[in-house]
C-alpha cells in the first residue's frame, strides 16, 4: 500500500499534525465530494428524483457498512450518533425488576448512562472495576455467572487507556451463559477488524465522526436478526413501518429489518458522507489499515519510552489499538496537550493521561514529531 497516496486524500495534513481520531476526524477529499454531489443535486433538482438519487444511496450505503461489520443489511439502520443505538437497546428491551446489566469504570459516559437511566424500572447496573487501564476477562466470566444478567455492553476499545476488548471471548461467555451483547464500536470500528457474526455480537453502536473518518450526525446501528423481535423500538414513525410510501392507510405492522428503528426522514447528507468514507475504509482494507495503525502507535510507544515518558496505554498480546495514552514527567496532561497543541500537534488530554491517536494517513515523520516536540 501506497501510504504516501492516502495522505493526498486529507488536505488537514498541511495544516496539522491531526493525532485526534479518537476524538473528531477530519474528514477526507472523498467525503467532501460526497456531500457536494448531494449538495447538487438538491440544489439543481431537490427531490425530483429521490427514489434514484437519494433512496438508492442510502440503501447502497446500508449494505456497505454491513460488510464493514460482517452483518447483513437487513440488521443495520442508521442512527445519528452512538449514544442513540445504545439507547434503542436499553429502551427497547423487556427489562424486569431484578435485571442487571454489565459494563465497567472505564466506559465513555454513552455507554453508561443508558443503563443507569433503568433504575426506576429495577434494573441494576453493575459496574466492573478496572485494572491499570484494562477489564481482566476473568472478572467479566464471574459478573456474568450471575442468573439475573441480562446484556453485558462494553466497548471494543476504552476511550481512555486504548485497551482492546477481547471481543470473541466475550461473545463466546456471553453465549454459554444466554446474556445478551451490546458494543460500543465507534472507537475501533475503521481502524480495527470487527466481525459481528464471528464474535456473536447482538447489538453495536457507532458514530462516523472518529475512525470511520466521516462526518458527526449519522452512524450505524446493528441489531442482529435473532434478536430482532426482542427490541421494541422507543419511537414509532412512518418510515418505521411497512409499506411505508402508503401515507393514506393508518397501521403498526412493523418492518422485518432494522430499519424499523429509523422512524422518519433519514440524513441523507450524513450517509451520503458515511458511504464515501465506508468506501475508502474498505478500497484500502481494514486488515492493512489496523497494521498499519498497530505500526505507528509501536512507533510513538517506543519514542516516548526512550524519552521517559510513562505509557499508560495496556501494550500485552492483543490489548493494543490506535490509541495511546501517556503522561510527561512532572507536567499535567491538560498542559502538556496545550503545549503540543502549540506545535500545531492536536492530541488532547483524557482520563489522566494524554490521548494520542494517529491513522492510517498519518506518517512516520508526523509520530516522530511529536516525540521531538516534548
């Protein structure tokens, strides 16, 4: 792979060093001519040919995220950020008093929340305590032993520390034991290979604006057909129903898909930008991409080690991903990112440490930089 060519697709590279993935991408030249061609056709014809032009897109892109995920179109709806399909789950599912769910002190708020706002309904939300920025596996094998466990929903990666879910084990305890699986993607999901079926994933969550490199406002929600029926959506609109163009015949005879959940006009300039950048995730190639990406955190991990920086990023087999948290000694996070940020180096300060996080564009030369700037 050419990756001097990808850099020629983000223009932010002769303005920054952009190390926010993690955060909120920049978008690429792809997805910029995305939303100009949307932007012409409605300007030129508005809806005149919305079934060919608009309805197409969105369906072409449904598909396209589906072989990202390794799922089916028929179990993904677009949603607009990832707090919203992790809402549908914890709205739409048939909780009983004494229910509890699994999740862990080093979620991102989105991926708590929803599952605190159950108590009034009975539902307890048990939360697994972490360990030197990772969640021991053992300790979700016992949380899960418990009859009373409903959904276990955690993250693929932690938005702090970087660690990386052992995604297939857990699915697999998840199955032994009946709980359901709910996952937070969005800070893997373009960066590092996921594959829903192979690791029994029930539901998943992502928005586009981070490692998919798109826009903020529109994601993806799956809901695996097995699984279908068990989730009542929150919100019931026209387009949630079948036959949905018969706006003269009052019914709630449900749509057989996850499109189901996408209850009125969908945002087509959002996945019209989705799809662009879908496009090049998968013209490229997640599995190059995540090497990638592996390559130049290996990098920065050992730049800042041999200047004496504490990593604070778990680095064992199969716990790395595109982020890497840090501290420089005897300054706090918050100014040693202000001091990058001067540098016109965009990392930013969570959870303790400074957060780092580079992809596929980005070079050799731009992670050796911010090493030489501290």
């Amino acid at each position: 792979m050419n990756w001097a060519r990808t850099r020629s697709f983000f223009p932010v590279t002769k303005e920054l060093v952009y190390l926010n993935h993690a955060g909120v991408a920049p978008i690429s030249t792809r997805v910029q001519e995305a939303l100009q061609r949307f932007a012409a056709e409605a300007v030129h014809r508005g809806a005149f040919a919305y079934e060919k032009f608009y309805e197409a897109e969105i369906e072409r892109v449904r598909a396209r995220a589906a072989t990202l995920i390794g799922g089916k179109p028929e179990e993904v709806a677009f949603v607009k950020n990832t707090t919203e399909g992790l809402g549908l789950v914890a709205a739409g599912l048939d909780w009983r008093p004494g229910d509890r769910v699994v999740t862990c002190d080093l979620e991102y708020p989105s991926n708590v929340y929803p599952w605190w706002s159950l108590r009034d309904r009975g539902v307890e939300t048990v939360m697994l305590r972490g360990q030197a920025g990772r969640l021991p596996l053992d300790r979700v094998e016992d949380a899960l032993g418990a009859p009373s466990v409903r959904l276990l929903a955690l993250s693929s990666v932690e938005f702090g520390s970087g660690f990386r879910q052992d995604l297939l084990a857990l699915g697999r305890l998840c199955r032994e034991r009946g709980v359901l699986f709910c996952v937070d993607a969005i800070q893997s999901l373009g960066c590092l290979p996921l594959d829903v079926e192979t690791c029994g994933i029930d539901f998943l969550s992502a928005d586009g604006h981070k490692w998919l490199l798109s826009v903020e406002g529109c994601g993806i929600f799956f809901c695996a057909r097995r699984v279908l029926d068990c989730l009542a959506p929150r919100i019931i609109g026209w387009h949630s129903v079948t036959e949905d163009r018969d706006f003269d015949r009052y019914h709630l005879d449900l749509k057989p898909t996850a499109s189901r959940f996408e209850e009125g006009t969908p945002n087509a300039p959002g996945i019209f930008a989705l799809g662009a950048a879908i496009d090049l995730l998968l013209e490229i190639g997640i599995d190059p991409i995540a090497e990638r990406v592996l390559g130049l955190t290996d990098r920065l991990v050992a730049g800042l080690e041999r200047r004496g920086a504490l990593v604070r990023s778990p680095c064992g087999p199969g716990e790395r991903s595109g982020v890497v948290s840090f501290e420089w000694p005897g300054e706090e996070p918050g100014r040693t990112a202000a001091r990058l940020r001067a540098h016109r180096i965009f990392v930013v300060a969570r959870r303790g440490g400074v957060r780092a996080s580079p992809h596929f564009y980005n070079s050799e030369a731009e992670i050796d930089a911010l090493v030489e700037a501290l």
